[in-house]
C-alpha cells in the first residue's frame, strides 16, 4: 500500500529565510504528488501538483524518483506562508483517472516577523 | 458561493445515536470522495462515488458507515450507533473526473460524540 511521510509536524523560520518542507513517499508505480495547504481557519485547497510543474506563491516541488521524496521549497518565506501543509499521493484507481488521495500527517510552518 | 459545501459544520452526539451529513459538491463534478481527519493526522480516505456508483470503499468504514449518493449530485454519509472514536473531522471533496484531476474540498463537518 501506498504511504506518504512528512517528517517534520512542525518547522518554524525567519521571514525572508528559505524554507523546504520535507515529504517521501512509498509507491512502486507512477504516483502523481500534491502539496495542500491549510491556512488558519480556511478549507483544504491545492497549492501544487507535480505534473504541473509550476510554481504556484513562490513555492515549487520536484518529484526525485530516486529518492521517492516530492519535497517543498520557497527561497524567501513570508508571514503569510504560515499554515499547515499536507504532501499527498494519488495512484490509478482503475482505468487512466486517479483516484483516492493518500496524505502525510502534516506540517506546520510558522513564519517569524 | 460555487464551491463544495457540508452541512452541518458542527455535531455533537451522544454515544449511540445515529448522525447523518451531507456533502453537496460542485456542480459538474462527478467524483466525490469522503475522508476523515483526526487530530493530528492527514486526511484519511473513507470511500468515492463516480456519478451514483460508489467505486471504491476503505477498511476504515465498518459496517455502522454508510454512504449514498442517490442522483449522482449531493452524498450523505451516515453513522449508525456512534462511539467516541468517530469524533473527527469529515470532509468531502469532488473533481470534475477527467485525466488527473484536483479534489476541491469542503469546510467539513466536525464530529463529537460524548
């Protein structure tokens, strides 16, 4: 079965300072990967998806194969980033669609003034 | 307001009692999924619905769960006979079901049983 870790439940930074939120995955296929946010008192929402390949607030996220990680980076944090960020993983359910979403356990980022 | 809605936003039960919530996803959408979430923890995958036809069930949802989606447009998620250990948050997402697609999730219906 799939899995999804995120090692790290909290990781607090500077303003301005880089940040990378950590996240491997364990799937022998081919997996697509999402980052979701959580910001204070709003829903989950997509902040990026591996195949999409872009770079969504600052943030971007590279699939290592080879390391099965699917790790999140932004050079300068800002206040605003603060918010809880789930990795998650989705395999074919059947067919060529994707399916269920198999999520880490979360990180919370606290960005310092 | 044109994005997934649940209803309620907040239950709170005794222990036995039945709870019923509903997921009204977005309108054209015809994937909707169901995942809890207990404190501390990332969403977990309850079960999904393709249009009326629920595809897909995880071993987390025991016999006293039950999902429908009768019309292929709103789902309810039912809770027979509720214990402590439901008190979580339940969310609903949906995704318009073409190639990989975004799940879109609700605000989520928080559990309590007392």
């Amino acid at each position: 079965a799939q899995r999804v870790t995120q090692p790290e439940k909290l990781l607090s930074v500077f303003k301005g300072a880089p940040v990378e939120l950590k996240c491997n995955y364990s799937y022998s296929g081919s997996p697509e990967l999402f980052w979701y946010v959580q910001y204070s008192r709003q829903r989950l929402q997509l902040l990026l998806r591996h195949i999409s390949r872009e770079s969504i607030k600052g943030f971007t996220a590279d699939l290592n194969k080879g390391e099965t990680s699917f790790h999140l980076k932004k050079p300068f944090a800002q206040e605003e980033d603060s918010a809880m960020y789930y990795c998650a993983l989705s395999v074919p359910a059947g067919g060529t669609s994707y399916g269920k979403l198999t999520f880490g356990q979360g990180t919370i980022l606290t960005v310092h003034p | 307001d044109t994005g997934v809605s649940q209803n309620p936003r907040h239950k709170i039960t005794k222990r036995g009692q039945n709870v019923t919530f509903r997921c009204d996803p977005i309108s054209e959408h015809n994937r909707l999924y169901w995942y809890r979430q207990t404190l501390g923890q990332g969403p977990e995958f309850l079960t999904y619905f393709q249009n009326e036809a629920q595809l897909e069930k995880s071993r987390l949802l025991s016999d006293r769960f039950s999902a429908e989606r009768p019309k292929g447009s709103f789902s309810t998620l039912e809770i027979q006979r509720t214990e402590q250990g439901d008190s979580a948050m339940y969310l609903c997402a949906s995704s318009p079901s073409r190639g990989t697609d975004t799940q879109y999730f609700g605000p989520g219906t928080r559990l309590t049983v007392l």
